[in-house]
C-alpha cells in the first residue's frame, strides 16, 4: 500500500518520448502469474511512445499497447507482459 504522492517528468531519447503528470491518494497492488492488478484513486495523465509500446493517460483513464498491455481508470487498472 503507498500513500499520497505526486510527480512531474518528461523523456527524450532516441527510443522513446513521453510527458507525465502524477498524482495519487493511495494505491494497492497485487501480482498473480504475470497479471498486475492496482486500486487506489488517481488523477494521472501523460503520454509516452518508443520502441517499448504506446501509452497514454488523461485524469486517470488510460492504456499502454506494446509489449505491456494495460487498461486504466482513476480507481482500477490491469496490466500483463505479453513478452
């Protein structure tokens, strides 16, 4: 379990270039043969592309597609490693 946080960041480089903003109250994570499942209530956004996928957030919604699958929403999210 992680308290509040917050976070700002940008990434530039020649495999990958991405924006974030992060904000989150709490959050709870579990790990189960490769699936990773979080709850806890954010307000995330940015955006990321390289050679690793595509991934982006707005106010909590979001996805990443590459080689990292995940589906987000402010209060859940579910991700897997299809690698």
């Amino acid at each position: 379990m992680n308290g509040p946080a917050a976070g700002v960041g940008a990434q530039a480089s020649l495999v990958q270039v991405g924006v974030h903003a992060a904000a989150e109250l709490a959050r709870a994570e579990v790990s189960v043969a490769g699936i990773n499942a979080g709850v806890g209530f954010n307000l995330n956004t940015g955006a990321s592309a390289g050679v690793d996928g595509v991934s982006a957030n707005f106010l909590g919604f979001g996805f990443s597609v590459g080689p990292t699958m995940a589906v987000r929403t402010p209060v859940a999210d579910v991700s897997c490693c299809i690698t």
